[in-house]
C-alpha cells in the first residue's frame, strides 16, 4: 500500500472525527498562521500596565484548555522526553535567574513570561502532532504555503510601493532615507529572511528527495517565488542560511547519491533556478529597490565592522556613502553589544543577571543573538541547555531520516532538521526565541520525531496512519 492510499484510508472524514479533534486541528492551523505574524499586535492596558498582545498568543489561550480537555477526555496522551526537560530547564534558568537576581525584576518577569507563551506553543503543537500524526504532513504543507503567502505579499507590496501604494510588510529607511526591504507580517526583515530562507531550503530538500516527475515543478516554484524574495530583506541573516543551508543539502545529497535517482538532473534544475532568481534580482528586482545593486557590497560590508577595517570606511557624503556606514555600523553595534553582554556576564557566570535584565546596558536588553543572550541571562547553565536545544533540533530529525530515508515521504524530517539548523545561524544575529514561530516549527519537528520513534508512524511514513485509533 502506498503512503497517499494508506494516508487515505486511516484519513477521518469530519463528520467522522471526535468533537474535540474538530476543535485542535483548526486550532494548529490557526497557531501556524498566527505565528507567522508576529510583527502584528495590540496594546492592552491590564491592571493599569500596557502588555503587547500577538496574534499567536491569542489562538495560544485558546488551544490550551482545549488541549487539557483532549487530555482530561483521554483523546490525547503526555508525551515528555529528554528533549522536553531541556525545554522546561530553559524556561525554569529564566524564571529562577529573573527572579533571584535580576536587578530589574519586574521587567525579567515579563520577559520570563513571554519566553513562558513561545515555550507552551512549542508544547501545543509538539503534543498535537503526536497526538495525531496524521495532521503532520497537511500542517507541513500550511508551513511551506505560508512561506509563498509571504513571498508573493512582500513582492506585491514592493511593486505597488515603487508605483506610490501602500500597503505595509516593508521596511522604510533601514540603510539611507530611500532604502526599502521586505520584512513582511514578521516583526523584523531579519526574521522574515530567516523564514525564507527555512521555506527555501525545505522546497529544495522535498524536490531532491521527491521520486521523478512527483510534483517537481511545484517545489522548483516555490523555490523560485522564496529565493526571489530572500535578497528584498537586504540582511545578512537570509544570505547566511541560504548559502549555509545549501551547502548542508549539497553535502547530504552528495553522501546518499547512490540512493536518489536522478540526483544530477535535480541538482542541475536547482542551480537554473536559482541563476534565475540572481538575474532577476540584478535588473528587474534592482530597480525596485535603491540599495539591491549594492547587495553583495552589503552582504560584505555588513560582515566587516568599522574598527576592524577603518581604512574601508566611505565618508563621501553620498547615498552610497551613507548606506555604506549603516551597513558597516550594524555589525560594529553588534560586536559591542556582545562584547558589552560577556564583560557584564562575569559578574554573574553561573545563573546570569535574569530574562532581559540588561536594559540598563543596553535598549531593552536586547543582545542580538540568542546564545549571547542566553549567556547574559542565565549564565553558563542556560546558555549550556539552549545550544543542547539548538543541536538536539537538528540531530533528531536528521537521525530520524536517516533510519528512514528509503520512504519518499520521510524527506520531512531532513527538512525539519536543515531548517532547525538555519534557525540557529541566523538567531546568532537576530535572537529569535522571543518571537513564536521559531518555537512552533520547533514543534512540529520534534512531533514528527515522536511519531516515528514510537511506533506511530508506518515504515518512516508520518502521513500513513493515526497515533491513535479514534473510534
């Protein structure tokens, strides 16, 4: 039986499915969405105190009694592993540090409870996906749609700027007063590039996998519309996953060559498609963007701060010129942050000064990477948990399809595992663990681990049957 009849013979018709399945399963479609739009939120005065409110937080408070009524009905079962315990001994260094040393407490306990709401979607959606591992390979297909959603929303949105229209998802003076870039519903351009770059490279990773001629134009499109996007954010973060993830799927599919057919017509596809999208990005995508003919000058410039190079620094007061000193003082102002964050970690090395505790230091103790800020928050011990999580996201799906890399629908997994991987390079530069997506994808990527590694999932195959009859 192949994974699409066996998918649809387990496969549930809705009127078939418990009433309390009818509710989760919109609610994780709902949290993927929502997470993806993180740059969207309120302010809401509670007891007298304004709180940000996102859009994911909101389905979060939704889901939750949901998912403990699943659990109180016996419809769903607890699942805690080694990677779990990692999880919670994060958030419990914050609370703890945020709590006994802080020097501002009631900012570190704010912080604290926002890592708490990323920390709890990661849960909802792992245990979700567990639950039921036949919802895992449709919420993987919402991942990499809303990754073309986004794509198509910041490219529409440019073409209709350079025309005198509006409509937000851009980034307005970030280099020079004329400058654009895509940041798109994401709260930032960095975080928008490191979601393209993930979306990219799981197009990438399911096109090679995928047997011949199996929807093999779809995901060379969605390479192309993610890829064409990636350069509009204008930010070192998408550059670096890009080429970092490339070359990590290069190396894979180089080891098991033997084991996918046609690997070198793939690979030569992969390489048209994306000499493409660098066409493109040099003539029509140039003159929609002021700074776009300087990209690989920025790319450069934005790896090479002031002090380490005086001698390159342009001081002709021209566009050029000025684009040039804010793309060199981007990384000049992160090496001081850093530099800054480890000078004021000595003081406390072992438990660290608490969540966001140096706002004294620096705006809102906001470090700019998420290891540093781990190290400056919590010390040795959380910044020891959060690079186990960072390397424990990537070993386990890429083991995971190891074991089951014959089955074309395992191809998944690698791609949760390279994805983890460019989340990891890129929150070195932009942290990303205070927003929810890193945290939800994170989620599905340890659900579908769990779904295999318990017997839940036929021959490697997540889409192939139920974790749990449900009659």
């Amino acid at each position: 039986m192949t994974a699409e009849s066996s998918s649809a013979h387990y496969a549930l018709r809705p009127s078939e499915q418990h009433w309390i399945d009818r509710l989760v399963h919109p609610g994780l479609i709902s949290l993927l969405i929502a997470s993806t739009m993180n740059g969207l939120s309120a302010e809401w005065a509670v007891f007298g105190r304004e709180i940000t409110v996102r859009p994911d937080q909101v389905v979060l408070v939704f889901l939750l009694p949901v998912l403990a009524l699943a659990y109180g009905l016996g419809r769903f079962r607890l699942h805690v592993n080694r990677f779990e315990w990692a999880v919670l001994a994060f958030l419990f260094t914050n609370v703890a540090s945020s709590m006994l040393f802080s020097p501002s407490q009631s900012a570190s306990l704010q912080g604290a409870a926002l890592l708490g709401a990323c920390v709890a979607m990661y849960f909802v959606t792992r245990e979700i996906v567990s639950n039921r591992a036949e919802w895992l390979g449709g919420a993987t297909n919402w991942v990499v749609g809303l990754g073309i959603a986004q794509a198509l929303y910041c490219l529409t949105a440019l073409i209709l700027y350079s025309f005198g229209y509006m409509i937000g998802g851009l980034q307005i003076g970030h280099l020079s007063e004329a400058s654009v870039a895509i940041e798109g519903t994401f709260w930032e351009a960095n975080l928008l590039g490191a979601y393209l770059a993930l979306i990219a490279l799981f197009f990438t990773v399911r096109y090679v996998l995928a047997p011949e001629g199996q929807r093999g134009g779809t995901y060379l499109l969605g390479l192309f519309i993610t890829s064409l996007a990636l350069p509009l954010t204008v930010t070192r973060s998408a550059a670096l996953a890009l080429v970092l993830g490339m070359l990590a799927t290069a190396l894979i599919v180089c080891t098991y060559r033997r084991e996918i057919h046609g690997w070198r017509k793939k690979a030569g596809r992969i390489v048209v498609v994306l000499g493409c999208v660098l066409l493109l990005t040099v003539t029509v995508m140039n003159d929609l963007v002021s700074t776009l003919s300087r990209y690989p000058n920025l790319l450069l410039e934005r790896w090479i701060p002031s002090s380490w190079a005086p001698a390159l620094e342009v001081d002709v007061p021209t566009i050029g010129g000025a684009v040039t000193k804010a793309s060199r003082g981007s990384m000049e102002g992160r090496l001081d942050a850093w530099l800054r964050a480890m000078e004021y970690w000595r003081e406390r090395p072992i438990l660290g000064h608490g969540t966001l505790a140096g706002g004294n230091v620096i705006r809102e103790g906001w470090w700019y990477s998420s290891l540093v800020q781990a190290l400056y928050d919590t010390g040795v011990v959380g910044f020891l948990v959060l690079l186990w999580i960072h390397v424990g996201a990537v070993v386990y799906p890429v083991r995971a399809w190891v074991r089951t890399r014959r089955n074309p629908g395992s191809a998944n997994l690698l791609g949760f595992g390279v994805g983890n991987a460019v989340l990891f390079f890129t929150s070195q530069f932009s942290n990303l663990y205070f927003v929810g997506f890193p945290w939800v994808f994170l989620g599905l990527s340890m659900g579908a681990v769990a779904a295999y590694s318990k017997g839940h999932v036929a021959k490697g195959d997540w889409t192939s049957r139920p974790a749990f009859h449900q009659g």
